[in-house]
C-alpha cells in the first residue's frame, strides 16, 4: 500500500483482526497501527487507490466505517 498512497516505508505493527459475516459472507480482516510523528502528505496513484485519509482513533467516531473497522474500534478483536 505505501506505493500505492506514497507513503514512505514505516514499520506496521500488528494490531489484530476481526471476523465476521459482512456484506453476506465470512471474512477476517487484519489491521496494523503505523505510528507517525507528523502526518505525511498522501500522492494517490488513482489506479488502485483513489481516495485516502490518514486519521486517529478520535477522528473516525463521526466517520462511515465498515463492520470490521467498527469491531476493530469496539475492541472486538481475534489474534
């Protein structure tokens, strides 16, 4: 993904995942926590990848989220 948004090479940390039934069928998506000391500027290559938001926890309480984004927040989540 950074390629694809530009960001620069940073470690992801495992942050767990979450499983569920959404959209009619059974998944398990797996998220990661970057930590940054400033937020980067995003270059989209609006092939794979046509909108971005870098964002904190805080931030996503007044956002659309998915059902597993909203699992992970809830702190719903498998290892």
């Amino acid at each position: 993904m950074e390629a694809e948004i530009g960001l620069p090479s940073y470690p992801l940390l495992p942050a767990g995942s979450a499983c569920g039934i959404w959209d009619g069928r059974r998944d398990r998506v797996h998220f990661f926590e970057l930590h940054l000391d400033s937020l980067p500027e995003l270059r989209l290559d609006n092939r794979e990848i046509i909108a971005a938001q870098l964002a904190s926890r805080d931030e996503l309480r007044g956002m659309a989220l998915t059902e597993a984004v909203a699992a992970y927040l809830g702190g719903n989540l498998r290892w």
